[in-house]
C-alpha cells in the first residue's frame, strides 16, 4: 500500500471553515466482512482496529454536551464492533437521525441475521453501498457474489419497510465509479438503478454518487498503475467553487476508533488531523465544551474530490 499524502499536501485548493457542527461521524473501526477495490479505508476482515468502551463514552458526553442533529456510523463494517447496537440504542434519544453505512452483504454474516430487523426497530437511516447495477461490475469490484447477497439483503430491508417512500425508514444507495472517472449526474444514474433494480424487485429512496478519493486502496492503485497525476488533474479541471459552499466538512466532523478527531473521513484516512489549539492531534474529549464554528479546515489536494463536477460528499452530490 503506497501512500498518497506526500502527493497531496502541497495544495492551492481555497481555504475554508467550518460552520456550526450538525453531524459527528464515527468510524467503529475497519474490519470489514470484504475488501474493495475503491476503499479509502483500507478496510477489510484481517483489520483489528476497534474503537473501545472508554472511546465510546466519550461520543455518548459529546452527543450529549452538543447540540448534534446525525450520528454518522461507519466502519469497516460498523455493525461488527459488539458496541455497535448499543451505541445506536443510546444514541437514538441524543439525536435526530442515526445512519449506518451498510455494505449490505454484512445482513448475511453469521451473528448478523436479525441485524436488519434490528435496524428497522431503532428506525436508522440505511445507506448502503452498491457501487453499480449491474452485476459483473459489482463482483469485479467487490468480489465474485457480492450483486447477489446485495440483492437479498435490499430485499430484506424493503419487506422492513426500507425504500417505500417511508419518512423514517430511509434506503439510500451509494455509487462509487468503477475507475479513475467522475460520476455521472446523479439523478441521471438514480433513475438507471431504479429501472434496473426493480426487475429484482427492489425499490430505494435516494442515490448518492461519492468520487473515489486519490487515497489509500485507491490512491495506491492509481500510482500502480501511472494515472495518480491523470486523475488529479481531472478532479482540478472539474473544479467548481460554488460546491465549497457545501462541502461536507463545514457541517461535520469525523472521530476515528480512538477517539481523534478529523475534518472528514478522507483526512482520517490520510492522518491529516483537524487543527485545534495548535495541537498535533486532539481527542473528542478535548471537544466536549468547544464551539467548532469558524475554525480553519485543513485541506490539501484531494479535496479537488469533492468539489469536482457536481461535486461529492457522504450525502452524494452536492449541486444539481
């Protein structure tokens, strides 16, 4: 695995700060039941890293010192942490709205079989991935039979209710390119998934097409493969600075499984740290009683990502 920092730091991208903090996403940690090519996580079912009891406390005292409107839970597979139910469980009378990134597939591990209904009886909002509709696309990408455990899984969840126009139980899906491209309009694709996944019978609510960030799996294969400065210069040439009105990082801040504190995943991911009091790295701890908005968000190369064309965030496009 290469790492792509080094090529990103030295950056003119504009600077920018933050507004007042609506979202905390938390990575549980990165095992992860598969290993896809696009992860910018590096995720995957040898991973052991996993946020602790003590960690998880602490996002408890900042949900409740803080005024957060989502709780934002990711992985790997979040649902593997053994804290994860409990976590959606405390923190669904602290906040408006949970999610849980969903690989789908993780419906059918063993231990998982309730998981759906589960989700469904603590009303959380279900985005899941599916990086294409078709099938030998998402096999290539995410390993041979993963389409079909998908298409079960969305199955599952709509007979729950999901992705019936419900105003709790919300199903979004996640597309992700299958290489170094821009996504497509998202309402174009969103109306594509809708008339080819209903030949399964599976209907969903929204689509949300995310860029592949120039970082870990990614941005290691970018460089294999002599295209890292191609795609920069895509995501440069596609820039547009009404997007950076939006970006995700204004509204939301991202603590990883111990406990530290970052802009966004993808500066998670890159071990670049959010910027407090001068500090190398700050724990959520130290943010308990803090007031985030105006403070300068570090920034570098990749976030061309998500500014790019229609622009991308964990909340898909970010301009029509």
């Amino acid at each position: 695995m290469r790492d792509t920092l080094h090529l990103l730091k030295r950056t003119d991208f504009p600077e920018i700060h933050r507004n007042e903090v609506q979202t905390l996403q938390v990575n549980l940690g990165y095992r992860c039941n598969q290993s896809c090519v696009h992860c910018h996580v590096n995720a995957g079912p040898h991973r052991k890293e996993m946020m602790s009891s003590e960690t998880i406390d602490t996002v408890m005292e900042y949900l409740n010192a803080r005024k957060i409107h989502t709780l934002d839970i990711t992985g790997g597979a979040p649902e593997l942490h053994p804290q994860f139910r409990q976590l959606v469980s405390m923190a669904n009378s602290r906040v408006e709205r949970v999610i849980d990134r969903c690989n789908l597939t993780i419906l059918e591990e063993p231990g998982q079989q309730d998981l759906a209904d589960f989700l469904a009886a603590q009303k959380v909002q279900v985005v899941a991935s599916l990086p294409c509709y078709l099938e030998t696309n998402v096999d290539r990408q995410r390993g041979k039979g993963v389409f079909e455990k998908s298409i079960r899984a969305l199955r599952k969840l709509n007979a729950l209710g999901y992705g019936k126009n419900d105003e709790v139980l919300i199903l979004t899906l996640v597309y992700n390119p299958q290489g170094p491209d821009l996504p497509p309009p998202q309402e174009r694709l969103e109306r594509d998934y809708r008339e080819f996944l209903v030949e399964y019978g599976v209907s969903f609510d929204h689509l949300f097409t995310i860029t592949n960030m120039p970082i870990n799996r990614f941005g290691s294969t970018l460089i294999s493969q002599g295209k890292f400065r191609e795609y920069m210069l895509l995501l440069r040439d596609a820039y547009h600075a009404k997007n950076l009105q939006s970006v995700m990082c204004r509204s939301l801040i991202s603590v990883d499984w111990q406990g530290y504190v970052y802009d966004c995943d993808f500066n998670q991911m890159l071990g670049l740290p959010l910027q407090y009091n001068n500090q190398t790295r700050t724990h959520l701890s130290e943010l308990v009683d803090v007031d985030m908005r105006s403070s300068k968000i570090a920034v570098a190369d990749h976030c061309y990502g998500c500014t790019a064309g229609q622009g991308s965030s964990c909340s898909g496009s970010l301009s029509p």
